[in-house]
C-alpha cells in the first residue's frame, strides 16, 4: 500500500497507520509527513482545552454533530496527560464521542503524551498534517488545560476553546492571566448548574484586562474581541452558537491576516524544535550524550571540570570529528 496515496484518497487503515508511525518515531515517518505536506493548509485547527471533566469532549461531540450536518469531515485528536494524577483516566472514558464512531467523516485518535515536553507537541503537529492531509476540515485537538505539555499542543491551534463549568474552582483559574491568555473563545459549559452566572461574570472581568499587546503574531488590524458563550453540551443547548462564534472567529483571523501570522510563527517553532531534536540527536549519535551524561555530572560533582568548558570541550571535538566525513 501507498501510504501517501492512500492517506490524501481518506483511507482510514492508511491514516491510523501512518499515525502509529509518526507517534512511535518511525524512521519512515519523516519521509512521510515530508510526502504529504504539500498537500496541508486546508484544516482549520481547534484546541480544546480547560479543566478536567469541564464538558471538553461532550462539546467536541455535538461540535461534530453540526459540522457533519455542513458535510465537512472531521477529526479528533485527544492527548491524554501523562501526568501522574490524571494517569488513571481510560481514555475510552475521556472521549464521549461514540456516537460518531460509525460514521466515516469522522476520525477520533488518541495520544499518550510523552515523556518530555517537545515531543507531544511535535508528534501532534505531525498527525495534525496527516489529518490536514486525509482531507479532514476541521481536526480538534483535545488536552487537558493544566500542563506545560497541554500549552505546547494548545500553541498548535488555529483557534483554542477555552472549556470552564461553574463549582470547579474555575473561578479561580479565571483569574489566572495565563490560562486567559491561551483561549481565543471562552466556554462556560453546564450552565444548567448553579454558578454559571457568577463564573460568566468572573470571565467578562478577567478578559476585560487582557492585554492585546500579548498578541504574539503583532499585526495591527487590533485585537479580535474573544466570544464568551454559555453552552449546555449535554442537552444541546447553545451549540449553534457555539459554532456560530467558531466560524466568526475563524473568518475574522482570516481576513485580518493574523491566522497567516499565527502559521507563519507556528511554522518557525516547529522548525526550530525540529532543528533542536536532530542536533541533539547528532550529538547524542557522535559522543553518546545520554551515556556520558553520569561520567561528566562526576567530573564535576568533583570539581575537576567546569561545565561550559565541558560542553564547550565536546563540540569542538564533535567539530573536529564531522570535518573529517
Ligand atoms: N450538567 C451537565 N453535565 C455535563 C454537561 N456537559 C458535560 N457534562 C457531563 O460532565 C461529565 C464530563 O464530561 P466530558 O465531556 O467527558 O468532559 P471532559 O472535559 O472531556 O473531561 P476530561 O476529558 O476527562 O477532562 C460527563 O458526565 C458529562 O455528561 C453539561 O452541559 N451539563
Ligand atoms: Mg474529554
């Protein structure tokens, strides 16, 4: 099987396959994701993100159910934290989207976060090409919106929902500038609890002092006002809004440029992160980095080195060594 060409004709054993290969850092995976790029930049990206339990998946689910409606086909990719306290999460339970696992349009993945930080995120920027790729319009990528390695994945999205429900101390994180910082449309879900009122209030206040100039794209069409919008995603209450507020947003980025910016910077992250991990690994390959690593924290626990002229020592001599291939 042709997996490039059998990925942009929407083969579904095609897609998972070549997913399995790009999480589990497949030698062929790059060549692959390399192949299929030219045919990326369709997708619109979705970030959903906020508090456990706070409603994510139930949303994505009747999100699904309208973009289906449209005729768009869509895909989730969920990533679960790895994180000892959410460890014991089934990811079955994380997903409340059975009711589209029948349905072709649609395509649900989940990802285990991996050890270290720049991982995940770059292993999802790869499976979001492939998704982009398969021909899915909209993909949203669900995290849990607590860790560092949640930001990083949530940094890869065109648009990030900001999923929060009354009585779960989202009050309190409200308040929290970075977490307001990182959504561009606001979720108050269950609003059919009591508090709901109180948490929008709370929301209005915090955004009002968010600072446009933490615009890291820096076009100057002004800011994009944030939608805050109550939904009820468990009975189906206020989701056309939702939508209606997504596809808003989405054509505001658009037009005023800052989605080009936003790809544009996404772009140069992910270059540089890809640029960090092979000259890590051309290291790591040369002089054994992982290897020497207890030998050289001795060395200096001993005090017979210093550590940058230590490293400094090995790159000269990595330098030295490459100039004779
Ligand atoms: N009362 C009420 N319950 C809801 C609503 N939306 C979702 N729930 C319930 O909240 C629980 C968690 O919903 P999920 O959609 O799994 O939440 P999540 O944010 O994806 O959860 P994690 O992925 O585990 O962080 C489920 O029992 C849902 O049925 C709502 O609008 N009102
Ligand atoms: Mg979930």
């Amino acid at each position: 099987m042709d997996l490039v060409t059998e990925v942009c004709r929407g083969n579904l054993r095609a897609i998972a396959r070549t997913i399995s290969l790009v999480e589990d850092l497949d030698p062929q995976a790059e060549e692959l994701v390399d192949a299929l790029y030219p045919r990326t930049g369709a997708a619109t990206v979705i970030g959903v993100t906020g508090s456990p339990g706070a409603g994510k998946s139930t949303l994505v689910d009747g999100l699904i159910s309208l973009e289906r409606r449209r005729g768009g086909k869509v895909a989730v990719v969920a990533v679960d934290p790895s994180s000892p306290f959410s460890g014991g999460a089934i990811l079955g339970d994380r997903l409340r989207m059975q009711t589209h696992a029948t349905d072709p349009g649609v395509f649900i993945r989940s990802m285990a976060s991996r050890g270290f930080l720049g991982g995940t995120a770059a292993a999802t920027a790869d499976v979001i090409k492939v998704l982009d790729a398969a021909g899915y319009q909209t993909i949203f990528i669900e995290t849990i919106g607590v860790g560092q390695t949640e930001i990083k994945v949530v940094e890869l999205s065109d648009i990030v929902l900001l999923v929060m429900m009354p009585g779960a101390g989202d009050e309190i994180q409200a308040m929290k500038a970075g977490i307001m910082e990182i959504g561009d449309i606001f979720v108050i879900n269950k609003k059919d609890l009591p508090g709901a009122e109180k948490l929008l209030a709370e929301v209005e206040y915090s955004l009002s002092f968010k600072e446009s100039a933490a615009d890291p794209v820096g076009t100057d069409s002004g800011p994009i006002d944030n939608p805050i919008l109550m939904t009820s995603a468990v009975h189906g209450e206020g989701m056309e809004q939702l939508l209606g507020a997504i596809d808003g947003y989405a054509g505001k980025l658009d037009s005023s440029g800052k989605l080009e910016g936003k790809r544009r910077f996404r772009l140069e992250r992910e270059l540089l992160a890809i640029l960090n991990r092979k000259v890590h690994e051309l290291m790591d390959v040369h002089i054994e980095v992982s290897k020497q690593l207890p030998g050289w924290a001795e060395q200096l626990y001993r005090r017979e080195t210093r550590p940058y002229a230590l490293i400094n020592e090995q790159i000269r001599k990595f330098m030295k060594e490459r100039k004779g291939d």
